[in-house]
C-alpha cells in the first residue's frame, strides 16, 4: 500500500514507479544499435492491443523509486539514457531529466506523447496512438515519428501523423511484431514508393536482447 506521502512525492516526479532498469542495445528507430540505459517506467491507460508490455500499464505493481536512485544507476552504466513505459509521460519528467541532465546523460524518450511533454530531452521518440491521440505541442519537438503497423489502415494513420510533426522530423515505419511475416513485405513496398519513410525494425528481437 502507498502511504499518502509516497503518493504526494510521486506526483512531484520526485519518485517514480519504476518497472524495470537495464543496460542494453538500443533495438529501434534512429539509435538502433547504440549502447544505451533503459528505464521503464509503470503506468499507461492507452492501451494497444498489441502492447508487448502490458505488465507496465498497472503503476501500482510498481515500486516507487526515489529519482536519485534511478540516476545513480543509471549513471554508473551509461551516459546515453532512455526513459520509456508504459507511458512516461504519465508523470512528471522534469525532476529526473534535470537530474540526468547534470550528470552530463543524453536523454532520450519513447512516447506516445498523449500526455503534456514534461522534461529535459535530447531526442523524443514519438510513437502516436490511434487509441490516445498526442498532444499538439510534442508534433512541433519530436525528432523521430515512429508508427506501429498492425494492418494496411495504420499506413494511412501513419500519413495522417507525418502531416503533424515538424519538418526535420525522421519518419519509420514498424512492423508490429507479431504481424512481422506479413506486415514486412507491405512496408518494403510502401517505403519504396514512398522514400520519405524509413523501416524500422525491433533488432533486439532479432538480437535475443532486452
């Protein structure tokens, strides 16, 4: 049971929920293949179905966790940083960010971004939902637009989003994993007649890594 102090310091981002802490290789998007800390954060009402992670979405099977100690193993692992969920924009990011950010960390976040950008980020990931649209300020500051495909309708959402973000923003495409077999073959196809897309693929999967 969280004590009502607990819950206060949670509220201020001076605690978060945290699911999990791994160091790793980033699997997807821009980064791919760079070596980078991952902190999972709990707490996520959007809901996919497809959601490979549902054991995140649940913020109270997640002990809150003073920020110090998650930068402090962070910090000791690496100094690239990612903060993803759940959704973690759930909460407030500025305390840990800040934080991060001082002990010389480049921060990266994947977001849904349905919630208002709080934080200190050196590159969003924006990964919008059809379930739980994104709020309008993050499209103007997301460095890459990464769009889940599931079936032919999500191309089509997936143009409706690059309409949305800025002019520098990076655009992929992935295939949801378990949809990849035959999801992969329209990609290609779509990326090569529409090159302003790239194909980004779960290589830590392929990898067998976190």
């Amino acid at each position: 049971m969280i004590t009502e102090d607990t819950k206060v310091l949670v509220d201020k981002g001076i605690m978060l929920p945290l699911m999990e802490e791994f160091y790793t290789i980033q699997g997807e998007g821009f980064y791919k293949g760079t070596a980078a800390y991952f902190i999972r954060i709990g707490g996520c009402d959007v809901g996919c179905h497809w959601c490979d992670v549902k054991e995140s979405w649940d913020a109270s099977l997640h002990p809150p966790t003073h920020v110090g100690k998650i930068v402090e193993n962070a910090v000791s692992h690496s100094d690239t940083v990612v903060i993803t969920g759940g959704e973690p924009l759930t909460w407030d990011m500025t305390i840990l960010t800040e934080t991060l950010k001082a002990q010389g960390c480049k921060i990266h976040i994947e977001t849904s971004g349905a919630y208002k950008l709080t934080g200190v980020w050196d590159w969003i990931c924006l990964s919008p939902k059809k379930i739980k649209l994104p709020t309008e300020e993050i499209y103007e500051v997301a460095n890459e637009l990464k769009v889940i495909v599931y079936n032919l309708h999500d191309l089509k959402f997936a143009e409706e989003q690059a309409a949305l973000v800025n002019k520098d923003c990076i655009l992929y495409l992935q295939p949801e994993w378990s949809k990849r077999d035959s999801v992969i073959p329209v990609i290609v196809d779509y990326v090569m007649k529409n090159p302003k897309w790239k194909v980004s693929l779960q290589t830590h999967k392929y990898l067998n890594i976190p």
